[in-house]
C-alpha cells in the first residue's frame, strides 16, 4: 500500500510500514518528555539501534511540549533519529501543539540537512491522540510546509496497519487539493 504525491521539489507519501525499520535519512519517534526509551517503538528504538542512542540522550533532555531533539540512530538503517516530545490526547490546545511539533520536526531536519524523513502517525497510539485527528493535522502540516519550498525531498507517513493507512490515505488526498 501507498499513495504518493509531488509538492513542489518534494513528494509526500503514505506508506504501511515500521517507520523504526525505513531506509531513510531520519524518522520521527514521538518521544517521552524524559527522552527515556520506553515500550513500544522506544524499545525497538533501543534494541536495534543499540546502547549508543540512550547515551546520547543522557544530555539532551528533558525536552518541553513541541521541542525536538536530534540523535544519529545507531545500528539502525537510518542515519538520524529526530525525537519530538509532543501532545497527548486531551491536552489544552492539542492541535496547535501537534501542528509546532510537526514544524519543529521538519525545520530540525532541514538545519541538519536530512532529506528523506519518516513520520509515524504522530501522537495516535500510545499518545491517545485520534488517528482521524493525527492524520488531518500531520498531512497538512507538512503538505503546508512542504508547499512553501524545502530542502527536504522526500517525507513519508508511515502507517502501522490498514485501519491507521485507512485513516492517512483520504488526508493526503485532500491536503493536496488545497495545496494545488
């Protein structure tokens, strides 16, 4: 499954994949305010990318809602990791925080010259926040973003299974009518 689109000099798509297991420059993990790796993707995290990511991460934290930090991804197939602390479900102004982490991720990528970056749906699973929400906001933040012109050229939204790719597919569609 995948649905990929051109905006400007860059392509935006959607893909059924682990984003921790993507050939690519860097990918995005939605990351605790400690920077600890924990369950779920911060445990692929630390057994395949191996001790020296935590090491890293040691100094770096703790990081506020919307900051991002970025780490090499160790043993793993891609160069960087670009963590982003951002909202959980029900927080006061969820969207506009998850739009600046989302922001704050790609302006990261650029000033550290990646470009092809990975995204999970962000904030939906562990987070709580919504796929149908996660997805809006994801898509057309960096539809937007990518719209005004970037370094980046390739950025892919990785969806963990059919519901989540179910949920990201129509967004991108639709975001890339407003963008044209």
């Amino acid at each position: 499954m995948m649905e990929k689109k051109q905006i400007k000099s860059s392509t935006l798509s959607v893909i059924k994949a682990d984003v921790t297991a993507t050939e690519i420059d860097a990918f995005v993990f939605y990351a605790r305010n400690d920077l600890k790796l924990g369950s779920g993707f911060g445990n692929a995290i630390a057994l395949r990318g191996g001790p020296s990511i935590r090491k890293e991460l040691e100094n770096l934290g703790p990081l506020k809602v919307t900051e991002v930090v970025v780490t090499t991804a160790g043993n793993m197939k891609a160069k960087h990791i670009i963590h982003a602390c951002g909202p959980k479900f029900q927080e006061e102004n969820l969207e506009q925080k998850l739009k600046t982490t989302i922001i704050n991720v790609l302006k990261a990528a650029e000033a550290n010259g990646i470009e092809s970056i990975a995204f999970p749906p962000m904030g939906a699973g562990f987070y709580g926040v919504p796929i149908d929400v996660s997805a809006k906001i994801t898509i057309e933040t960096i539809a937007e973003y990518l719209n005004k012109g970037s370094e980046i050229k390739d950025v892919i939204i990785c969806a963990n299974d059919t519901r989540e790719y179910k949920a990201l597919e129509p967004k991108l569609k639709d975001a890339l009518k407003k963008a044209a």
